[in-house]
C-alpha cells in the first residue's frame, strides 16, 4: 500500500466516523475500517531496505535489577551508552559488551522522560510525573535532575508535585538537548496527564546550565512552531532543532534561533529522534494505530486510533532534506539513539518480554 493509498483510508475513515454517528450498521463499518488500519500499522514486514539486524541478548542486567521502560538513550560512540529507565537505580550506564558499570538515581524519579548530556558531561534526567491521577506521587514529578557521572544529584529544576507552564515549574518535561550556547533546551508537555495538571502550555523551555530560566518558545497547538505534546529533540551539526510534535503527528524543524523552518510528516508519528554528525535522521514511531488518551484538540481527538495506517518502526532518513532511506519494523520504540558507529539504540515503553534482546533496549547494527 503506498503512502497515498494509506492517507486516502485515513482521511475516509474519519469522515465515515463523522458521517454514521447514531447509525449502528454504519458504525460498524467504520469500526471495520478502523481495524483494518490498526492492522496496518502493526504489520511487521516491510519493503524498504533494512539493512539492521539486533543483537540478541543485548545487554544484560545485574543481578536483582528488573526490567523497566527505557526512554532515555545517550551513546558514547564506543559502542556503549547511557541509559534512563523505568526501573531502579534509574541511570545506568551499559558498556559496549552490555555489561553495566556504572548505576545511580535510585528514588528520585516518578515517571522517568528525556535525557541529555552537557558540554561538560553532566547527565540530565527528565521525570514528566505521572500519567494519570496517582495519589501515591502526590507532592512528587515534574522536574528535571542535573547529575554527574558519578551519581551526584547537582541541581533539581521545576517545583516537585507542581505541574504548570512557568519560569520554575514544568508541566511534565519529556526530552532535552543542549544548543549551541551550551544552554539546555527541555520539551515541556507530556500527554496524557493528570487532571490536576495543566491542560494547555506546551512548549519548550530554555535554561543555561545553572539552570537559570532563559526564555519559553512556542504554545499549545497545530501551527507553525506550536506544539502538542512535544516528546523528543536533537540538534543538527547546523544548529537547527528537530522537534518530535508526537500529538501532531510531525516533526517540526526550527533554526538556531528556535524559529519554525518546516514540518515533516512522512517519518510517522514521532516518539524519538536523533540526528547523527553524518546528517543521518533516525525517528521511532511507537505509537501509530494505537488507542491512547490526548488532547482533545489532537488531530484524532481526545481518544481514538492514533496516526491510523502509519507502520510502527524506526524510519532512517537524511536530515538536510528529508527524504527516506531505510525502515526497521517490527519495533516500537519511544526511546531512540545512535551513535556514530552505525549503532541504533531502541528503547522500549512494552513488548520488552518479547524482544531478542532479552528487555527493554535493542540495539542495531549493521548486518
């Protein structure tokens, strides 16, 4: 099915949705279709090139650690990498043998999201707090953790248990990078989220690395340099930004300055993003035909099949232009890394037990 055809069906089956409210025979037709595109985009082959395969067994845990979401990936060019998972201790770094030497950040983090490395090597570790209404976190979440390589907690930034779009609170920080300043751009607006939490602001949120307040860029919505659950970024060797708008279903390029470049649709419906020294562009689609709760004013609405037809995978593109080169399906990864190696590092938020690599994160190479 080409992109069109997979366009054409989605477009048709929101208007069918529209069209047979309060008609049960034609409702079910619509449910009909609405499976079918489901099944499209869980289908686990592909045309496209993929020249990757996964490391079975990759890496492995120490003993009494269990397996949690791994949604922050930071590779080290050797062949290792930093991880931030659901799990405890949170961070953890893994070397290229998949051994882990180092592990820190135990209790400090509700809901781990987003995760960056400074100019002078610290590590910065995202908590968007919880999902939904949890009493148990009351008091807790919402904040970004400065530490050093040697598990030092630095600095907390964002108020804890406070979800609001502010010059000291976050509403849920969900991914960060560093600009070429050295500064720490954060994405701010994690969906779904509590009911106590704000319902609108997203945004991204610029602190220097003393974690003084700087400026926020952008607002809640569908336009140009708005965003709407904004899940990951990565800078190119040109300074631009690309911005994972996963509620949109886009990416958004900005330029140096944070001012809105373009959007890109073609890579799915983004959870993770990286772009390597080579311009290599590397987007996880984890999301796509799924039934998840947002924003009402989400292109699908408040909930419903998310980005409907699009395949789940991993779409390896050129970043100066845009266009397409490979595909890894059968993977649906939030978390999402590579290094300059060829290695893509993929972490998942489900599915773990059934993954070749034995948990959470896959790691790809070159077959």
């Amino acid at each position: 099915m080409t992109r069109f055809e997979v366009m054409r069906y989605a477009i048709l089956g929101s208007l069918v949705a529209l069209l047979t409210a309060g008609s049960p025979l034609l409702a079910r037709g619509a449910q009909q279709q609405q499976t079918v595109l489901q099944q499209l985009s869980l289908r686990p082959t592909s045309t496209m090139e993929n020249p990757y395969r996964m490391l079975e067994n990759w890496p492995t845990l120490r003993p009494g650690m269990e397996w949690g979401a791994a949604i922050g990936l930071i590779p080290d060019d050797t062949g290792g990498l930093w991880m931030l998972f659901r799990s405890e201790p949170a961070i953890n770094y893994i070397d290229a043998d998949g051994q882990i030497t180092k592990s820190f950040g135990e209790g400090v983090i509700v809901q781990a999201h987003g995760f960056c490395m400074d100019n002078d090597g610290n590590l910065w570790a995202g908590d968007s707090g919880p999902f939904g209404d949890d009493p148990s976190t009351r008091g807790r979440g919402f904040q970004i953790h400065k530490f050093s390589q040697d598990g030092e907690l630095l600095m907390s930034l964002g108020r804890a248990g406070v979800s609001r779009a502010g010059e000291d609170t976050f509403i849920g920080p969900t991914a960060c990078a560093v600009d070429q300043d050295g500064n720490i751009v954060i994405a701010d607006g994690h969906w779904p989220r509590p009911s106590t939490a704000q319902q609108n602001g997203d945004r991204l949120v610029v602190v220097t690395p003393q974690g003084e307040f700087v400026r926020a860029v952008g607002r809640m919505g569908e336009g140009p340099g708005e965003f709407m659950g904004p899940h990951a970024l990565a800078f190119d060797t040109d300074g631009r930004l690309f911005v994972a708008d996963r509620s949109n279903n886009r990416v958004q390029i900005l330029d140096p300055e944070l001012n809105w470049v373009d959007e890109w649709r073609h890579f799915g419906r983004p959870s993770g993003i990286t772009v390597l020294d080579d311009g290599t562009l590397l987007v996880a689609d984890s999301e796509s035909g799924a039934v998840i709760p947002g924003p009402p004013e989400s292109p699908e609405g408040a909930r419903a099949v998310r980005n409907p037809g699009w395949q789940v995978g991993i779409r390896v593109g050129d970043a100066r232009n845009g266009s397409l080169r490979y595909f890894i399906p059968g993977t649906r990864p939030e978390g999402m890394a590579g290094d300059n190696l060829g290695n893509i590092f993929a972490g998942l938020t489900g599915g773990c037990d059934s993954s070749p690599s034995g948990g959470c994160l896959q790691k790809w190479v070159r077959r």
